[in-house]
C-alpha cells in the first residue's frame, strides 16, 4: 500500500530538537490534527518512542482513510472494523533502505490492537477540539461486563463496577508472557559484549531493574557509587543510583516514573562502572557530556547514547549469543529472581519504580523446576515416611 500519509521526524534547526509530525506524501504539508495530537503527548511527558510509535499509527489510519475517500473525522462502524481487518492482511511494508526485502510479514492479531487503540485516542482528542463528532467517538468503545476482577479491584457494595466500557475494536488474544534470562545466559551476554561501556549498561539493567530509558537517561552525578554518602552529601547509605525524570535529556532518554527513587548496586557493579570510565575517558569529547552512556567508537562522539544506538548493540549481541536480547528482558530477569528468591514485594516494586501493586503480576514466572517440584511435593504414589 503506498501511503498517503507518512510519519516523519523534524529536527528544529535552532535548538536540534527532534520532534515526530504526520505530512502528505505528496504535497508535503503537516496534518494540522494529527501534529496536534502528537505534540499533546509531549506535553503529557511521553517518551520520545511513544511519539514515534504514535505517529506512523496514525499515518497509518489517514492513510487508509484517503485510499478508501472516507472522512477521517467521521468514520462509521464497518469504515472501523474494515481498518482493523486490513491491519493484519495488508503485508508490512519494506522499510526504507533495506538491503534485502526478504519474507513478506503481516501484523500480528496484537499490533492491530496496539494501533486500533492509538486510533480511538486520536479520534477522542478530535472530539475534545471539536473536529470530530461524539456519534464518532461513541462507537470507540462498547458495555462489558467483567466475570474475573484483577486481585484488589473495588467491585462496589452491588457489583456495579463490574460493567466497564471496554474497546469495541480489538481482536482476541492470547497473553504472550513476559520472557527472562537466565543468570547462565546474563553473564553470556557480558562476556560477548565488545566494550566496558556494554558491559556495564547490561549488568546495571540485570542487577537493579532499570528499564532501558531510565539508564540512558542517567547522569554522572546519580552515581553515588562511594561507600560512605558523606562525600556527595548524600543520606543514603552505601553505593547507589538515583533515578531521576528528566525531560530535558539531550537524547530525550524518559523515567517512565514521575517519583524518583534509588537503587542499591553492588561492589561487582561499582568495578564495571570503574572499567567503563577508563574506557570513557580515552575518548576526550566524552568528558564534556553529563550523562553517563555515550557515543565512544562512533561519531557523534561523546553524544549522549540514544535508544535506537542501544537497540542496535542488544541486536548484535543477541546475533552473536544466539538468544534473544532485549533490554527489557533484562528488568523482567531481575524482578523474576527477586520474587523467585522470597524478596518482599514491596520491595521489589519500590526497587522496580512501580505506583501500582497490580503491575507485579507479571514479573512472577513460575519456572519447570518449580511447576515439577510442586507436583512431586503432593504425589500420592509416592511414599511418605
């Protein structure tokens, strides 16, 4: 399908900021709506990879809209669920400068989810400005009413919490699961890695549960790495790392969290971190940046690390490992051994940054041995003394 409507990044060229817009293909010229709506999630403090994220879906669906001749304002019931059918048999297209186009991919039941739902958001806050009327938006979402409450969820005295509106467009699907690493497959990882800068932005994610953009979003004055905080003027004992929410990163790095919090690293950590600055401080540039993951081998040099440089390092290194690397494996591996090894949940969600209970429920995998043990303990055809 050739796209009428495409996703594109804009550098200013005074300040260097990169911002996402939504243009014509054609004629060049920004959607007024959809820049809008994207410039609305700056403003709500959304990482930069959501904004990018947003951006093509919603390309996506104007795209469609000017194929078909419809309005995108004022889309009918089969306009919508004809857009989700074509999510997932319409081919993935080529990117742009691919060498090979190797095996034609189609969306996943999942993906058509994930972009059906940026489409009623961006239906929804057409509504808000008045460029799309409510009969529009009242098909977004339909009654449902729940049969299983998640643990701690209010139901009210009659039930009557029960009934949610629940997405009207949205294909069934099965839970993935999360995927961790084995301790085995973590130090593999840090073996493989070519560099004391990738050794150590690996192992910090694996040993405290750091999510990718809080790492890169560090700054060399949240490494309080000494054994007494005294130095620092910190009231936090032993070695650690603040995590703070930035929104003025040079590489737009995000803490999903609005708290900041700190965590406790070990003395293996704090010697990796020493190899790394040696490593750093060959690169002269490096020296004039705040942030503690940069750019060392190539240009720009001393740049702040940017997500899609990170990305590309755990792409390799799964290559060379022959496993899958992801960086958020990795916080998932860590809060899977902590719960695994009987830390106390709340501690493993204040190390893990999380405002909700609710969100450690996924973190807590039940391995083989585990499953085997416990049908063992229970066994009756065994013998008991």
């Amino acid at each position: 399908m050739d796209a009428d409507c495409v996703a594109e990044r804009a550098v200013s060229p005074v300040t260097g900021v990169v911002r996402w817009v939504v243009v014509d293909a054609r004629s060049f010229d920004l959607h007024t709506e959809a820049v809008a709506f994207l410039a609305s999630l700056r403003a709500r403090g959304c990482s930069p990879n959501t904004e990018r994220a947003y951006a093509g879906r919603v390309a996506l669906y104007l795209s469609y809209c000017r194929i078909w001749r419809l309005d995108w304002r004022t889309p009918g019931f089969l306009d919508l669920a004809r857009v989700q059918q074509r999510l997932i048999e319409t081919p993935v297209q080529r990117r742009a400068g691919q060498a090979r186009p190797g095996p034609v991919r189609y969306r996943s039941h999942g993906t058509a989810n994930a972009i059906m739902t940026v489409v009623g958001e961006f239906l929804r806050f057409g509504a808000v400005h008045g460029w799309v009327p409510a009969d529009t938006t009242a098909l977004l979402s339909q009654p449902k009413l729940l049969r299983f409450t998640p643990p701690g969820f209010n139901t009210g005295e009659s039930g009557q919490r029960r009934q949610i509106e629940a997405a009207a467009f949205r294909f069934q699907t099965t839970e993935p699961g999360y995927e961790d690493l084995s301790g085995e497959q973590i130090r593999g990882m840090i073996a493989a890695a070519p560099s004391c800068r990738d050794r150590f932005l690996i192992a910090l994610m694996a040993c405290t549960g750091l999510r990718i953009g809080e790492a890169l979003g560090l700054h060399r004055g949240d490494m309080h790495l000494l054994a007494s905080p005294r130095a620092v003027g910190c009231g936090v004992e032993g070695p650690h790392v603040h995590v703070r929410r930035r929104t003025d990163n040079p590489n737009r790095a995000l803490a999903k969290s609005q708290h900041h919090r700190f965590v406790p690293v070990t003395a293996d950590l704090v010697a990796l971190y020493t190899d790394y600055q040696y490593e750093r401080d060959r690169v002269a540039v490096a020296g004039e940046s705040e942030m503690v993951f940069v750019n060392l081998f190539r240009p720009p040099l001393g740049r702040a690390m940017s997500y899609p440089n990170a990305k590309e390092m755990f792409d390799r290194l799964g290559r060379t490992v022959g496993h899958a690397c992801r960086p958020h494996m990795l916080r998932h591996s860590a809060a899977t051994r902590w719960l695994r090894d009987g830390v106390d949940r709340d501690v493993v969600q204040r190390l893990l940054g999380h405002a909700s209970p609710l969100s450690m429920e996924q973190y807590r995998h039940v391995d083989d041995a585990e499953a085997r043990a416990a049908v063992e303990r229970v066994s009756f055809l065994t013998e008991r003394p």
